[in-house]
C-alpha cells in the first residue's frame, strides 16, 4: 500500500507512532466528546473519479479561495480545495473520522491544539496521511504576557481566515529572496453535523461576530466544529532535530535561534508573521547521513507549520 505524503526534501528515518485511544473534545473544554453520532458500520467506501451530482460540484467563493460543498454520507459539510479535490474520496470523513478509525489510526501531535496525525482507509492501493485540527477560532489565545502586550487584537483565524492567508502565503513571493515558503497543503474543511452549546467549545459569540462583520461573506456557527484537514508533510520540528543530532548547550541553543530567526526574516519578507512562532513550528529534515538538509544558499531548508495565528503585515 502506498503512503500519500507532502515531498519535503530527502528521506529520514521516522520513529515509530504511537496510536492513541482518547476522544478529542470541543476545543474549549476537554470532557465533551466532539465526534458526531457513530454512523451504521458497513463496508469501507470505494474510492469514485467524480464528485456527487448537485450543488456540491459547483465551486464557492470564501475569502479568494474556492471550494467544492460536499454533503458527506456522516453528514455535515466538506469544503474541499483545489488541492484536496484529486483526494475527495479519502478525504470523505467516512474515510478517516468514522469512529471505530479515527481511535484506532490516529496520533496525537505535540501542541495546546487539539490535533491529529491520521492515515485514511486505503483507497485503491493507497492511503493519505492527514493533519486534522480542531478550530480553536472564538476562544482565547494563550499567548505569554509579553506577546499579549505586543499584541492585543491576536484573534485564532476562522478555518476559512486561516486557508485564505496560508494561500496567498503559498503564492507569494519574497522582495529579497526569490522562491517561495514551503508549508502544509490546505486540502479541505470538514463541519461535522453535531452542535454544542457555547459553555462546552469555550467559544465567544463577540469574538465570531467580529470576524463576521470584518468579512461579510464569512458565516461561522460558533455551536459547531470546523476541523482543518492538511497534508502531512515528512520530517521533524526544529526541537526534536536538535536532539536527533544530539546537541545540547549553546549548540542547540544556536541551531534553535538560527532557524525560528530565519523563519521570522523570512515570513517578513513575503508579507506575513506569526504571532505565536517558534522552533515547534519550524519542521526541518535530515539527509541519509544524519546531517541537516541544507538549500543552496546554505541556510536549513525548513517549512512552517502552524497557520492558527497568521497574520498579513504588508
């Protein structure tokens, strides 16, 4: 079977992924579960070449990016992408977010999100590798104090806010460095059909509503969830290739410095910031050899991959 991963330089041994049991909850409280009810078990879905017939095959427009509404046989609503279109059928949440596969192929990932590495149900030979993330859009940041002070309107992006920016990311171009940000690919947004009352998901309806009235066009329910579906990208954050190549002291302390600093140059450069930016968000990969991949400017090649606080600066 064949594993359906973002190409990110050369290969480097991954270790092993421990499956975890624990249902993910509303993002703003940690008892509720956030999975719709369990759906008739049957036999996996085929994969199909065409999207179903009606109003989901034709493209909405939200925020400059289009997406494909599929109604989903768990119900609920998929926006697929341009990106995630070619994998519609795995990315039917029947697919990865029935019950019994989501327990059972899922990893938590290191982070305060409520967030997930999940292999689909192989589809014609091959599975694809998701990163599915719950929206924490209408709670509050958890930012340190300093952060908070130097910036006071950090709102968490609405999934829709959040593809937007991390689009015109990928199609932007620095002033002073050619080429482009390597990132995650925003394949879809799934909705599931369940709804939550405001004390369970911790969301502030003022916080929605202010989202809504700076982008008319943008509907938000803040009783239900919105779960990020991106594509996995292979490779380690800036903190575990540190201790991967065994360095401690200043040497770690310098590999950590160089590359969130070259992250933040870099993010200036095309435009954007992360408010929240640090070496967990700095996904970085190693050679054959054990050493660090390098581009031909020799600086670390690296992707970002976090995208809750995005921000335009220019």
């Amino acid at each position: 079977m064949k594993m359906i991963a973002e190409p990110f330089g050369t290969g480097a041994a991954q270790s092993a992924r421990r499956l975890r049991r624990e249902s993910p909850a509303p993002p703003g409280r940690p008892g509720a579960s956030a999975l719709p009810p369990a759906p008739a078990r049957g036999p996996a879905p085929k994969a199909g070449g065409k999207l179903p017939p009606g109003p989901g095959r034709a493209p909405l427009r939200v925020l400059g990016v289009d997406y494909w509404r599929v109604r989903p046989s768990l119900g609920g609503d998929l926006y697929l992408t341009s990106w995630g279109l070619p994998f519609h059928a795995h990315l039917d949440p029947a697919n990865w977010f029935a019950p019994e596969w989501f327990d059972a192929h899922r990893e938590r990932l290191a982070g305060t999100s409520t967030i997930y590495r999940v292999t689909t149900r192989p589809l014609a030979g091959r599975a694809l590798d998701l990163v599915v993330r719950f929206s924490r859009v209408g709670l509050e940041v958890p930012l340190d104090t300093l952060t908070i002070c130097r910036h006071p309107h950090a709102e968490f992006n609405s999934p829709f806010e959040e593809f937007a920016l991390l689009t015109e990311l990928r199609n932007s171009r620095g002033r002073t460095r050619p080429g482009r940000l390597l990132t995650k690919k925003p394949l879809a947004i799934y909705v599931p059909p369940g709804r939550f009352e405001l004390w369970q998901t911790g969301r502030q309806e003022h916080k929605i509503a202010a989202k809504q009235a700076r982008h008319p066009g943008l509907k938000i329910d803040p009783r239900r969830q919105y779960i990020l579906l991106y594509g996995w990208i292979n490779g380690q954050n800036a903190v575990q290739t540190a201790a991967a190549l065994q360095l401690q002291g200043p040497s770690r302390d310098r590999l950590l410095t160089r590359v969130t600093r070259l992250a933040i140059a870099e993010l200036e450069d095309h435009g954007f910031r992360m408010l929240d930016i640090k070496p967990e968000h700095v996904l970085l990969r190693l050679r054959p050899d054990g050493t660090l991949l390098l581009r031909p400017d020799g600086q670390p090649a690296y992707a970002l991959v976090d995208y809750e606080l995005l921000e335009r600066i220019a």
